[in-house]
C-alpha cells in the first residue's frame, strides 16, 4: 500500500471482537446483518490503528521481494504517484442513489520537462514506436496493443512527444470508464489513454474520442490488450525492446563512463533473460550501478534477487530431509514473523491435511511428526527469537523477502498440493488469531497477483458466501494486497464496483477493502460507494462505512471526506444523517495526530464542520444519541484547544449558536457539567453560554 500507517501505537489494546455478524446458509441471499455491540469510540479507533499498522508491516513484508526505490520503476508509476496533482474530469450524472455528488472519470496528468527529458536520454527506439509516428501525421487516432508491461506506455509518449512535443497521460479513475464528451483536449497536444484493464469499453471510449475529435488538432494514443481488433483507429502491435538494450541505455545514464567486466556482464545477462518487464530491467539497473558504485560484488547483490532466490527455494523444495520442511517453509511463508507455536502448529496441520490426501490416494504410510525446530528453522534459514519472560518465541527468516518469494514457487511450481494448501489456507484464515488472519488475507492477495481468477474463485467467491464477518475480513485484506501491485490496482478498483452491486456479503467485503490504499487512490469512488450502501441498505453498514471512513481520512482526503458527510446530512434523509454521525464522531475520535492525519482541529475551518459536529451532537434514535460519546468528544478533543486554535475557536462559537430550544437545553445541561467538575473556565462558561442563550 502505497499510504503511511498512523505513528507509533503506544500501549497495547485489546484486540478487535469477532465474528460481528452470524453464521448462516451461503445459499442464503437476502442476509439480516448486525451491527457490531456499542463499544467506546476512542477504544474502537485505538483498536483500529493497531490494526492498521500491523497490516502495513505485514505488506511491506510481503513486498519486500520486489519494492524497488523511488522514482525507478516505469514511467507509468512515477506518474500514478503525482496523480493527485492531474485534472479530474467528472462524469456527466451521478449512477449512486440520490444526486450525490458527481465522480472523476480520469485524471490528465501532462508530462514534466524532468519526465520528458528522462524518457529522451533513455529512450530505446521500436519498431512500432516508428509505426505510430508515421501515422501520427494522417490519423488523430490510434491504438497500441501487446502485452501488460512490456513497454507500451513508453513507446507511445515517445511517439506523442516526436509529434508534438507536449503530451499528457489520461488514467481512468479508479473503477471509472473514461468520458471523453467530458475532457477539454488542447490542440497541438498529444495524449496517451490506458484502457488495458477495459477491454470492452475500447469501442465506445474510441467511438466518443473520435466524434470528439473531427474538429482538433490533438493526437491521442490508447493502449489496449494484446490481438484487439478495431474497425475505428487503426491498430498497432507492439514490439517490446530488449533487455539488454534497456540495460545498456540505463547504465550508461545511471553510472556513465563504468565498465563491467565480462564475467559480470555475463552473469548480469542470464539475470536479465529471467526479467519479463522493463521496470524490472531499469531497478536492476539501479543496484548494478550502486553496487559498482560501493565497489561490491555483482554476484553478491544478484543473490538477494528475486530470480537467484526462487532458485534456491526451489532447490529447498527437492531435499527429502527434514521431512516436514517444507509444510514449514509454507507456514512460515504465510506467517512470517508470528509466534513460533502458531507457525509449528499450523505447519503440522498443512502436514495432516497432505498425509491424509496421501493415504486416500496412495497408501497408509503416516506423517513423521517425530522432527525437531532447529532443523526446520536450518531448513528456511530463519530463527526463533525470544520474546520476552513468558511470551514464548517468533519466527523470522533471516531474509523477509524470502517469505513472498516461497509462497510463490510453492504455488506455481507445486500444483499437485494446491487443492491442499488452499484448504489449509481458508481453516487457517477461519481459525486463527488476527495476527494470523491478516497474514493469511494478504498471502492469498499476494497469489491474485499471480492469477487473479483462480484466487476469486478458490477464495474471494468462497469467502463472499459466507456471513461471517471473518470471511469478509479475509477477503478484503486479500484485495487489500493484491492492489499493492501496481499493476493489479484498477482491476482491483473494477472488482470492487462490481461487489458493491452484489449480495450483502460482497458489499460488505468491499466496504472493508476500500477502507485500504484502494480507497485512497480514489476516494471519491469509494465514498460515493459508501453513500449508496448508507442511504440504501438501512443501518447494517453504517458502522463499518465509518470505521472505512476512518481509514481513508488524510490530510488531502479531509475536503473530500468533509464534502460528502455534509451531503448525507443535508440531503440523505435520517439514515444520512445517522451516517455522517457515526462517520464524523471517528474522525475526531483519531488516537494521534500527526502531518498526515491531523486531527480536523489543526486543519483550516471547512464549511460543513459546524452542520457535522451539531448533527454528531444532536441526532437521536429510540431516545439516546447514536453518538453517546459526541459531547465528550466535543470537550476533549475540541474546546480543549479552544484557546490556541482559531479553528476551533471559531467553529465552536457558531455550534454554541443554537436555534433548536432541545439541542439548546442540552448544550447548557453539559456547560453546566463541564463548569462542576472543572472543565472549562468560568469565562469559557460565561461566553458560551450567552451565545446559547443568545440564539
């Protein structure tokens, strides 16, 4: 995930309650959920935090195979990373309930003189980028094909900016189909649109680009999926550079003037026939030059990647000794980093689940159970550290990285346990602790990656039929790792539209996951999401669209976020109103402020902080507040600031200024109560008072 976790936890709090929601039939369609037993807001959201930290650490573990530096993955990355800084162009209605508030279909991003001048110095030329400038001249229109990652992006913006010398990059908005009625393309400027996860929306995107574009003078560059066919814009096959030549060009920009020697260049060579995309090209490139640089061996840093340490796993695999190794190499791939006796233990389980296949298909022979730790920890070169007086030992590989590199070649290159592993994956998931439920729901996102459609249907289908809340749990971290990948993350966003038009079950699970760096890749999806689910499915989503809400509150979300609860307040009727309440009430229940969540006391007043925090203070149901925390949040967590913050100081004064005699007369109950017990200043008292009394 691409966002920060929230600083430091300080002491440890209670793990989050579960299942919150029954057991039933998963033919069962139309499923009464239940929301979650009332429990303090600040102990839910200390809750939470915990929870969201150890679910980065456990990505970034995951990742730890494949994170390359900043700023050295392809082009397609660098600019998804500015995203935020493109225009939005909005589509032309609104498809949630009620009016809403309209979506972004894409965001334009134009090429800086810095992006434009890399891409020149380390430009390969192809065959086809000479194609498509050819008919550049003639056609306002064409479309690029060939496979995902392989260098399209590239070729094309070379291709634009020979033409014309500006380009911009069009990228779809999250689960989004691009409007192009809507944009306002520039003549002279080319554009280059990626429609490869949308197959089916290429006819009618380029049949709008077209009619749109009788009368301009712009070019615009799709790139579709290999083997299309179009009978509206010609159709260009792309034709990946080589490895080598990227290499070459790179290294002769990254590290100008050094020499490799020819045992080097000789091993470097079979490490870049192992490489099937051009980033991946470019950040070996990146650690050959800082190896050169720090004057270390080439076939020292070769050894901790990815391809030299696949082979080593797979030479693991083949040894027959110890004879549980590799049930333990699984389940510390899967649990890297948990106790030793969940590791061990869920290890001898995947060992029970095997034999007993074994002997139904071959013979009796049983499992050896009689085996011992330090020879599987030999085994995957990990160790058992100490946690301290009574708390047992973990488990870590003495290189994490290792951990996502076994998990894949003990899945693609060992089919004949799968059916196996995956059963042990959904009882571990199911029975263990929520440590390892968040290790077990972002493995199984870490195996999307590697074939999305068998993962949905062996796990995500599986787990959206269920109506335990753990299964929808499960399922989200899953999504949540799989849209780690760059690459996977609009079919990740396309999944998730499409589960929000499905049972309870699968809108459920898509509340969780956007609550992840899904949802703040586009916000404005996942909220107008969040408003359809408030204002139509009753209550049984409000609080877990809060705790999601929670989650995607930032500093640059805060507007967005702000803008939408106003929205259900004014327009959603009681249950918008009941929404954005228990929405609102998390958000300044946050634990800790810091520079990128800061607390909406520190930030500049919004226009709606006054109609949110009166609706968290006021709104009822059966004759008690939905928030019963929300005047004590509003003491501790707002007028305590009240001398130093003029957010606070002017957002309070106008709360204080009531016209509804009920709300007036609860405001002066608690102004009475805070004053009692010391609280508040009697001059603090005084003034807010007569603004009560006042209106």
């Amino acid at each position: 995930m691409s966002d920060s976790p929230p600083e430091e936890s300080g002491p440890e709090v209670p793990q989050p309650e579960e299942p919150l929601v029954e057991d039933a039939s998963p033919e069962e369609e139309d499923e009464t959920f239940q929301e979650p037993d009332n429990q303090p807001i600040r102990h839910e959201m200390a809750t939470s935090r915990q929870e969201w930290q150890e679910r980065r650490q456990s990505l970034d573990d995951l990742y730890a195979d494949e994170l390359s530096s900043p700023g050295t993955r392809d082009l397609s990355g660098r600019v998804s990373n500015r995203v935020k800084k493109g225009n939005l162009w909005f589509a032309q209605g609104d498809i949630h309930v009620g009016q809403g508030r309209p979506q972004p279909t894409a965001t334009i991003n134009e090429l800086t003189e810095t992006e434009i001048a890399d891409l020149r110095r380390t430009l390969v030329p192809t065959q086809s980028q000479t194609e498509i400038r050819r008919l550049l001249d003639s056609q306002r229109l064409i479309l690029l094909g060939g496979a995902a990652e392989t260098g399209k992006a590239t070729t094309a913006l070379a291709a634009l900016l020979d033409w014309g010398g500006r380009v911009s990059w069009i990228m779809p908005y999250g689960a989004s189909t691009p409007n192009p009625r809507d944009w306002k393309l520039e003549s002279g400027h080319g554009y280059l649109l990626d429609l490869v996860d949308t197959p089916n929306a290429v006819d009618r995107v380029t049949t709008s680009l077209k009619r749109a574009g009788v009368n301009a003078d712009y070019r615009v560059i799709v790139l579709v999926p290999e083997h299309i066919q179009s009978s509206i814009a010609p159709v260009i096959e792309h034709d990946p550079p080589p490895n080598r030549r990227i290499f070459t060009k790179h290294l002769s920009v990254q590290a100008s003037g050094a020499r490799l020697a020819v045992d080097d260049q000789q091993i470097l060579d079979e490490e870049l026939r192992a490489l099937s995309a051009p980033w991946q090209v470019v950040e070996l490139v990146r650690q050959v030059a800082a190896t050169m640089e720090s004057d270390s061996p080439i076939e020292t840093m070769l050894n901790r990647r990815f391809h030299r340490m696949r082979a080593k796993v797979g030479e693991n695999l083949e040894k027959r000794r110890p004879t549980l190794g590799r049930c333990f190499m699984t389940s510390i791939a899967v649990l890297h980093g948990l106790p030793e006796a969940e590791i061990s233990g869920a290890a001898l389980a995947l060992a029970e689940r095997l034999d007993e296949k074994w002997r139904r298909d071959h013979s009796p022979k049983s499992v050896q159970l009689w085996e011992n730790l330090p020879a599987w920890l030999k085994y995957v070169d990990a160790e058992a550290t100490p946690a301290g007086p009574g708390g047992g030992r973990s488990i870590k590989l003495r290189r994490p990285e290792l951990a996502a590199v076994m998990l894949r070649v003990i899945w693609e290159d060992q089919p004949t346990i799968r059916d196996s592993l995956v059963d042990w994956l959904i009882w571990l998931g199911g029975e263990g602790s929520w440590h390892t439920k968040i290790k077990v729901g972002h493995a199984v996102g870490k195996l999307a990656t590697f074939d999305f459609s068998l993962v949905n249907e062996r796990f995500l289908e599986v787990w959206s039929r269920s109506r335990r809340s753990r299964d929808h749990q499960l399922a989200a971290l899953a999504l949540e790792a799989a849209a780690e990948n760059p690459s996977m993350t609009r079919r990740v966003h396309l999944h998730l539209d499409s589960m929000i038009h499905g049972n309870d079950a699968k809108k459920a699970i898509a509340i969780r996951a956007y609550a992840s760096s899904v949802g703040l890749s586009a916000p404005d999806q996942a909220l107008a999401a969040f408003r359809t689910l408030v204002l139509s499915r009753g209550v049984k989503f409000h609080r877990d669209v809060a705790q999601s809400i929670a989650y995607l509150y930032r500093r640059n979300t805060a507007p967005t976020i702000m803008n939408h609860l106003a929205d259900w307040v004014r327009d959603g009727g009681a249950v918008g109103r009941r929404g954005a309440a228990l929405a609102f009430g998390r958000l300044v229940a946050l634990p800790v402020s810091s520079p990128e969540r800061p607390h909406p006391s520190d930030l500049d007043p919004h226009p709606s902080l006054v109609m949110l925090w009166r609706n968290a203070l006021s709104y009822e149901e059966e004759g008690g507040l939905v928030v019963p925390e929300s005047w004590d949040l509003l003491l501790n967590e707002w007028l305590r600031h009240y001398g130093e913050r003029p957010t606070v100081r002017e957002i309070t004064d106008q709360i204080f200024s009531l016209t509804d005699a009920r709300n007036a007369e609860r405001a002066l109950l608690y102004l009475r109560l805070w004053r009692h017990h010391g609280e508040i200043s009697a001059e603090l008292h005084h003034h807010l008072r007569q603004l009560v009394h006042r209106s």
